[in-house]
C-alpha cells in the first residue's frame, strides 16, 4: 500500500509541469465555458453538463496520476489486452448502444454514457507503440506494414460503421505520424500517402461524381450503399463543400458558429454574453460540446481563441520534447501517438469550428463537454508524463 | 540500436512537432483574420438575425378650437396582452401555446370577459410577430382593467399594454372639418429604413385630419428588439422614443360651431360662419353628421359600409364639396355687375307683373301678383325675379359671369381642407363658350334670364355664398378662408380687393340689410333684436316639373356697420329662404349675440 503512494507521490512531484499546467487549465476553460453554455434558463440554477464534467475533469487528473505513475513498458506490455478491450466496446455498441443523431456511439453505463471510440484512440496508440517498437528495423518489410495497418484498420471500420467519421478520420494522423516517427521508409509512407490521396478521391468521387452527372435520386442511393457509406455521411461531406445547399440543417452550425467567432472581434463579448449562445443561434445542442470553441471566440474575442491555442501548441511542444527525449522507442512512439491524437482533434475541431473544415463532430480535447474524450486524453497525457518520469533526461 | 537511427527517429520527432506548429498556425491565422479584420462584418449579420426593429407609433397632436378647445385628443387605450417569451416552455410549441392560453383563460376569469382569441391566434402570433405582446383583449373597459390591476396574484407574463387612441370629446361637433383616421397602411409607409413589426398605427383618412397628417403624426419611434433563435423576444436594446405629433389650432370657435350645427340639426344642408375681415372660419357644419369616434380604434367594416351607402350621405361635407344652385342669393351678383359695368344706376326701374316673358320662356316672381314698377334697392329688398331678369339682360350674361368670378365663384376656395382627400367642389359659373363646350348650344337671352336669379346653370357651394357674403360685409375684400390658425401657416394669404365700385357695393350693401331690417323685407324672419343684419334669402328649385323642391338659401352679415360675422346657410327640401332659412339665420345670430355678451361679462370679471 505505502509503496504504491509513494510511487503517486513521486510521480506527481516529478512530473512536467508544463504538461500539467497547460491540462488542467485547458480543463478549467472548459469547465467555465462547459458552464456558459449549458445554460438552460434564469430559472434553472442547474446545470447538469457542468456537474457531469466536473466529475469528468476529477476522474481525469485521477487516471492522468495513475497513468503517470504506472511505467509505460508495462503498458506496453498489456497493451493488446486494452486494444481487445476497446474492440469488444466498439462490438458492444454496435449491439446495444444508444442511437442520437441517426448514429450509435453511446453506451449508457449507469447515468452517464461514455463513447468506446474515444477509448479506442489511446488504446490504439499504445498497441502500435508496442508493435511498431518490435518490428524495428523490418518496417519497409510488407508483411510487417501489413500487420501495423491491419491493427489500426479494424477499430476504424467498427467505428465506420456506428457511423463516425470525424474518429475515424483522426486514427489517419495517429497511424501517419506513428509510421513516421518510428523511422519508416520514406519510399513505404510516400507510397502509404498515395494509397491514401487515392482512396479519399474515390470516396468524393463518389459522394460528388454521381450527382454532379445527373443520376436519379435512386442511383445515387444505390451507388453510396455499394461504397457502404450513409446518406448522412454524403450530407455532412456535401455541406461542407456547399454549406448553402443546407442553410437550416447541417450548413446552419458552420455558418452560426462562423458568425460566432467573427462577432467575437478583438477582446469578446464577455463570459456568458455571447449572443450566438445565449440567443440560442448556435444551437444548445452543440455548444457545449463540438462548438464549445466558438463560444469561447465569441466570448473572449480573438484575445481569448488565441490564447487556447496557444496552449495547445505548448501542450503538444511539450510531448513531443518527452518524446524527443524518451529513454527508448516505445516512449517515443507513445508520446508521437498521443500528440499526434491530440493534434489531430484540436485541429479539426477548430478549423470546423471556423469554417475550415466538415462538420465532423470532434470535441475540442479537456475543452469540449464529453467525459469519454476528457478521460482518453487524461490517459494519453498522463502517459507522456509516465515517459517523461522515466526518460534519459531524469 | 544504431545511433544514426536514433538521430533519425528524434529529428523525425522534431519535423513532426514544426509541422504541427505550421499547422496550427493555419487557424490562428484565419482567426486573427476573422475577429480581428471582419469582426464588423460577422456583427452586422449577427445583427441581421437577432435585431427587429419594431415601430412606435407616435400619440397624434391634438385639434383645438380657436380658443384651445380640444375637438380630438389622443387618449390612452388600455389593452390585457400576453408576453409570449414569459411563457415559453421548452419542447414544442404547442407546450407554449397551450400556457399562454392557460394565462389568457386565467385572466378572462378574473376580468370576467370571455377570451377573443383562441389556439390559432396564438400560433399566428408566434409565427408572425413573437417579439411583439400578443394583445388578449383590445381597448378594454376600465372595469376590467381595475380587476386586473387590483388582482392580488396576477398570472405571470400577462400585462396591462397601452397603446395612443383618437378620440374626439366633442362627439359629432365639426365632423367635417376634423374628418377621421384609419389603420395606416404599413405598405406605403413611406420611412426610409422597413421595419419588421409595426404596431397599429392611425393616419388621417378625411379633413383636418388628413389635411394636416404630417403635422399631426409626430415621429414614429422605434424599438430594438434582440431576439433569440426561435424568435422570442430576449431583451429591448434600444428604444427612440416617439415624438408627440403637433396640435392644430383651427380657426372654429366650438360654441359658434354648435351654433351652426344647432340650426341644422332637423334638415339636410350646411351652414358656413366666416369672420368678414380675416376670412376665419367660426363654423362650418354639413347635416347630416357622424360620429368620428366610431374610426377611433379602426372601423368595423359593416359600420363602414353603412356610412357609405347611407342615402343621407353623413361623410359628405356639403359645405365644401356640394354645389347648389344659388337662387337669389346671387342676384347680388347680378347688380354688382350692372351698377359697377354703369349699364345701370340705383335709380333703373323696371316694371314687374308677376312675371317676365322672353322668346317662349316665362319667369315667374314669387310675388304672384306683381311688384310693379320699382327700383334696384328695392328689387334686391323684394328679390323681384322679374327685375332682374332684365337687369340681367340690360347688363349682359357676360359681365355677370365675370363678376361671378371677381368675387370667387366658378373657383375654388383653397380651403386647406381639400388637401385632406375632401375634394373642394369649384361650382359653375357658365358661359356661352361653357355652353358651345358642354351643350353644343348657343347662347339664349332666356340662360341670362336663369342666370341672373341664380338658377339654370350656375352653381356654388356654400362656403363660396358665405366668402361673397364676408367680401359685401368687409367692403370688397375676397378672403381665402381660413381653417387653421396655428403661427407657422404664415404663407395664408389675405386676400385680394374685388374689382368693383366701392359705390356699387355700398348699394347692394344698403338693398341687403333692407332685406332683413324692412318689415316687408323677404328676409325679415332674419331679424334680431339688438342688432342690425343684412343678408339675402334664395330658393332654387330643382327636380322633375312634377315633384319640384326647393334648395333654400340664406347669407348675411352683421353687425351692418361694423361686421363681425358673415355667413350662409343652405337647406335642402326647404319651403323658401325667406321662411326655411332666415329663422334659422336669426337664431344663429342671437346666439352669437349672447356668446358675446357671455364673453365680455367674463373678461369684465377678468
């Protein structure tokens, strides 16, 4: 028992406090605006995303400690057990989830409901980190590719078919800057690369080529079924390449949260006097949760939406320096994987945010409501610091 | 492990940390972009979509008499309304619509009047004007308003709304002249920047009321509503108070007005009161009359429908906007013409017999049995038809027309009241160009013959008698009449002398105040006690041969020496002027009479 406190309280001690620092207060700008923006009525005093997201943000220092304070080798080392784990939640929701939005993402577990993709994420990250760290050298061989691609494929299409596509378009950074920092062949991630540019072509080809041509609405329909896509996910692709087409469905989020921001100006409106989001034009739904960073633009003004991504650039600066300066390649690609996954979220996130991007439904990391992403990103975190307690630098 | 690789893996770590750093900076910079160099434009269509401005009517001036009498006022309607976005409740709207009419049953039972609206109101409201207080019960009665008020647990987001209403104290006093209002029509509102909501709003449909609408519509206000996505009001962000519009001061006196009304109040016709020297109107009354509060808060349309298509036709000012045949109050004219042109003196004699006979064309005077021989002063005193029909024909039908015309018949006024949509009837005076024009006749001596006793063609309206009147009285001075007397109407212009011999007048003068002061006078049922008058009588006759009426006439002035009021008076369907009207005239006069010495014995006490 006293040896593991003294294992927590070593870790919390020796820790990279920029890391710490930068997460918890990316955790309490969420927590405020979480607030602002579940507001229901003057009446209501309650606000029931507030209070789950404190529990959140309290689990999530918990596991980030834990995290920490467990070496990241024997994570390692178990990491298929977390990889199974996470795809037998990915089948369990499939099964059983509850289905918002014309998708089935949640598992309602006792009041709350958690996302098994976002567990899905981190649990990748640390089996790739594992594998990618036993191949060594052989990774130009294909039969090792192969293996690295078809570990991060399943997950992926599991969470395609809930269906998901902003998660499952963020394990294409995770796996790229993985490959990447794990010393691939620059001839394997060209040719990678191409694979890829080729596929994303086909899919638009398919959402775009057939209307654009003229096909009844029934071919179009069996075409998109035939590449295993949804009708929403056409939609939500064709709103961003057209946001008009839809001005008061999907286009609505893109062009109130633009609004949002832009009103912001230099220095904002002031905490909980946005008027996109107390007027209710950025819609109640998302504000908390996937527009949560336009609130805090058009609350605090560029000021404001600069600073938080400021932190963000430190935050991912700092893992990427544990990285840099792991004691072994498994660090290394734990850290990569984890940064890169982080990085990957808060890009989308904010170029959606500002009209940069498709409405994907990302959250913003520790930012946006959503206890599952706080508590996948709190683990990743917590494992860079579990790195960095034992790196050549200490 | 090789250090090169190492080497590799780490700068590999590095290029991947520029990298996103690179990227990152991508959303910064289109942030920067966004807030900080179009923050103006994204607020503008935050603005576009969250901002209604709604319109705030102004309370409409006042209309007084000259003595600061209020003829209509704007007083406040008192309305039950519910304010919707109190209500709401989350979840359908249907959820909402059923609260507010919970808290319109709610009230209903506490002010004890049924609910006028219903569940399709409701949503029409909401779909239409949400921000806006959906008004329960219009204009209600101060009962139900004090139990409202008094009610100790009023339900919640229903209130007391207060909206300007028109409305005229005096009743039907001076109808014509103020005329009425009716909804503004929001279309061809003429504001430059369109409002999204405007409230009911009256404008000026008739008379003063319209005549002086710019003036007496004050400023619109507006409100800045900011609404929230559904539409609800979320708070008023700015308010431009309405501008109270300007009160009009008319000329009218009321109690001289009531006068005027009185004397009418059992016959169709008009009367016309004009102060000789300044051309003020004191009265202008049209019976039959109307009521101008029924427009107060917008007509019912079956109530309209009535007034127009009453027989009677109550809007109609007769005053202004009919022409009659004159009769013999235009033989004034007719010696005028003669004296002035010297085609005759006061001493022209011509011999009556009861008739006179031209071509195959008989005039009949209505002394039957003849006047005999007898001179200007007295043919005017008599009214003798066949006097002046051959003074008429000795002057000649032109000078007569020209003469008509010097002292403003054939024309129109200018009263500021044919601004106001009241089309200003010019009257007629013919000629023989009008009649080659309209008849395709030439010029018979029998149309001079018509013409000279006021009958045939010629036609005025009574507001014209009544200036000729006020121009004999003053001397010869044609007035414009004058309504209104507010300071800033200074282009009012005074009128013009009358080409005439002052003689002449002097002498139509002395034959008009022989009419009412010689008991033999046809106009002596005109005369006053205490006071000496002059006036001319008339009857024209009009309608087919077999049921012939008369219109009857009557214009005088008085004080004779020293005028202080000129008038006409014209009954429809009347026996004659001289037993219809000039009682009528009498009555008048000894009221004003008594209004004077009312007024003197005040400012004595004063």
């Amino acid at each position: 028992m006293m040896r593991w406190f003294d294992r927590f309280a070593w870790a919390a001690r020796n820790m990279k406090w920029t890391l710490t620092l930068c997460a918890c207060c990316l955790l309490a700008i969420g927590l405020a605006f979480v607030y602002g923006a579940s507001f229901v009525s003057e009446e209501t005093q309650v606000r029931p995303f507030f209070q789950k997201q404190i529990v959140w943000a309290v689990i999530g220092l918990l596991i980030y400690i834990t995290a920490a304070a467990f070496d990241y080798r024997t994570l390692c080392r178990l990491s298929w057990a977390f990889y199974l784990f996470a795809l037998a939640l990915l089948v369990i929701v499939l099964a059983m989830g509850v289905e918002r939005y014309g998708a089935r993402r949640w598992l309602a577990v006792g009041g709350f409901s958690i996302q098994p993709s976002e567990f899905a994420k981190p649990a990748l990250v640390l089996a790739l980190a594992a594998m990618l760290n036993r191949a060594g050298e052989d990774l130009g061989a294909a039969g090792v590719l192969c293996r690295v691609l078809g570990v991060a494929v399943l997950p992926m299409l599991l969470i395609l078919k809930e269906p998901d596509l902003g998660t499952v378009m963020i394990f294409v950074p995770i796996v790229a800057a993985m490959l990447f920092a794990a010393g691939a062949p620059r001839r394997t991630l060209l040719s990678l690369t191409a694979i890829g540019l080729i596929a994303a072509s086909v899919v638009l080809a398919i959402v775009i080529v057939p209307e654009k041509a003229g096909m009844s609405e029934d071919d179009q329909a069996r075409i998109l079924k035939l590449a295993g896509m949804s009708p929403y996910q056409k939609k939500r692709i064709m709103t961003f390449l057209d946001p008009g087409r839809d001005p008061l469905g999907a286009g609505w989020n893109k062009l109130q949260s633009e609004i949002a921001v832009g009103s912001g100006g230099i220095f904002g409106k002031g905490f909980m006097k946005g008027d996109q989001n107390t007027l209710g034009f950025l819609p109640r739904s998302v504000a908390p949760t996937d527009f949560i960073f336009s609130v805090i633009a058009e609350e605090t003004g560029f000021a404001g939406s600069a600073a938080v991504l400021m932190l963000f650039a430190v935050l991912l600066m700092s893992g990427l320096n544990v990285a840099a300066s792991a004691a072994d390649k498994q660090g290394r690609l734990l850290c990569t994987g984890v940064a890169a996954m982080i990085f990957g979220h808060v890009f989308i996130n904010i170029a959606m945010t500002i009209g940069l991007a498709p409405i994907t439904g990302l959250p913003l990391p520790l930012v946006s409501y959503g206890g599952s992403s706080v508590l996948s990103t709190m683990a990743g975190l917590g494992m860079i610091q579990s790195v960095y307690l034992r790196s050549r630098r200490r | 492990m090789p250090s090169d690789r190492l080497e590799t893996e780490i700068s590999r770590i590095r290029a991947l940390a520029a990298c996103m750093c690179l990227l990152l900076a991508v959303p910064g910079i289109e942030l920067a972009r966004m807030q900080i160099f179009h923050a103006g434009r994204y607020r503008s269509s935050l603005d576009r979509q969250s901002i209604r401005r709604v319109r705030l009517p102004a309370p409409r001036g006042r209309i007084l008499d000259r003595n600061g009498k209020c003829l209509a006022d704007t007083r406040p309607s008192y309305s039950i309304a519910v304010y919707v976005e109190e209500l709401r409740k989350p979840g359908s709207l249907s959820r909402t619509i059923e609260a507010v009419e919970a808290a319109v049953h709610r009230t209903g039972g506490i002010i004890g009047l049924r609910p006028e609206i219903g569940p399709e109101d409701i949503r029409r409201h909401i779909r239409q004007r949400a921000p806006l207080p959906l008004v329960a019960w219009r204009d209600a009665d101060w009962k139900a308003i004090s139990r409202f008020a008094e009610y100790p647990d009023q339900p919640s987001g229903v209130d007391v709304f207060v909206e300007p209403v028109r409305t005229y104290p005096m009743g039907r006093l001076a109808a014509h002249v103020l005329g009425y209002v009716g909804k503004r029509d929001q279309a061809a509102a003429e504001e430059e920047d369109p409002f999204s909501y405007y409230l009911p709003d009256m404008t000026g449909r008739s008379g003063i009321e319209s005549a002086y609408d710019r003036e007496l519509a004050g400023l619109a206000g507006a409100q800045l509503i900011r609404v929230d996505a559904a539409g609800f009001k979320h708070r008023a962000e700015m308010e431009r108070e309405a501008v109270l519009g300007r009160d009009i001061t008319l000329s009218i006196d009321w109690r001289i007005q009531r006068l005027a009304e009185e004397a009418l109040s059992d016959a169709r016709g008009a009367a016309v009161i004009v102060e000789p020297f300044s051309g003020e109107i004191l009265a202008m009354a049209s019976s039959p009359s109307f009521d101008p509060n029924r427009f107060g808060i917008g007509i019912d349309p079956e109530e309209w429908r009535e007034l127009l298509t009453d027989e009677a036709r109550p809007l109609f000012n007769r005053a202004i906007q009919a022409a009659y045949p004159p009769g013999s109050v235009f033989k004034p004219v007719v010696a005028l013409a003669a004296l002035d042109s010297a085609a005759a003196s006061p001493a022209t004699t011509f011999v009556c017999s009861g008739s006179f006979r031209i071509g195959n064309a008989e005039f009949d005077c209505w002394q039957t049995t003849g006047h005999g021989a007898i001179a200007l002063e007295k043919a005017i005193e008599q009214s003798c038809n066949a006097y002046f029909c051959q003074l008429g024909l000795l002057c000649g039908h032109q000078r007569i027309a020209d003469m008509a015309r010097e002292l403003g018949f054939g024309e129109r006024t200018g009263i500021v009241l044919a601004a106001g949509g009241m089309t200003e009837n010019p009257g007629l005076v013919p000629d023989e160009e009008w009649k080659k024009r309209r008849l395709r006749e030439g010029w018979r001596p029998g149309d001079t013959c018509n013409m000279s006793i006021g009958q045939g063609f010629v036609l005025a309206t009574p507001l014209q008698v009544a200036m000729m009147c006020a121009c004999l009285a003053n001397g010869g001075t044609l007035l414009t009449p004058r309504l209104v007397l507010n300071p800033s109407d200074g282009a009012y212009e005074a009128g013009r002398r009358v080409k005439c011999d002052r003689r002449a007048i002097e002498i139509v003068r002395q034959g008009m105040r022989d009419v009412i002061e010689n008991a033999s006078g046809t106009g002596r049922r005109a005369h006053v006690e205490g006071v000496e008058l002059a006036g001319k009588t008339g009857t024209a006759e009009y309608g087919p041969s077999h049921a012939r009426k008369k219109y009857t006439w009557m214009m005088a002035f008085g004080p004779y020496e020293n005028p202080r009021y000129a008038l006409a008076i014209v009954v429809e369907e009347g026996v004659s002027g001289g037993i219809t009207v000039a009682p009528r005239v009498a009555q008048i006069f000894r009221g004003l009479l008594a209004l004077e010495s009312h007024d003197s014995a005040a400012g004595g006490e004063g």
